[in-house]
C-alpha cells in the first residue's frame, strides 16, 4: 500500500505547528496526519486543537 500524500508542516514554536494539507476531505486528512505525525516528533496523543479547512494547528504534549 503506497503511503499517504505528506502535508506541508511549519513550526511555530517548538512544539507547536501548523499542518497544511493538500486535500479538503477530512478522511484523508486524518489519515495522512495519524501516518506522519510520528515522522514530525509528535505522539499519538497529540491532536489537533484547530481545524480549518485544510490547515490544522498541533501542539506537542509534554
């Protein structure tokens, strides 16, 4: 199975970001996310706390 599209991420702060991707469907977001999050140092308990359209904010857990 190919791997998903990689959303554009810029980082804020260190441990805050911004995701921006490259689709409008929510499905395809969230799995695109969930597949890169660890790639980008994030856990999987760090979810987004703004969604708009197609750019997610993500703050870090600590």
């Amino acid at each position: 199975m190919p791997e998903p599209a990689i959303p554009t991420v810029e980082f804020l702060e260190p441990d805050f970001a911004r995701w921006i991707f490259h689709t409008d469907n929510p499905a395809q977001q969230r799995v695109q996310f969930n597949y890169w999050r660890g790639w980008f140092g994030f856990k999987e308990a760090d979810e987004p706390h703004s969604i708009e359209t197609r750019v997610w904010l993500v703050r870090r857990q600590r």
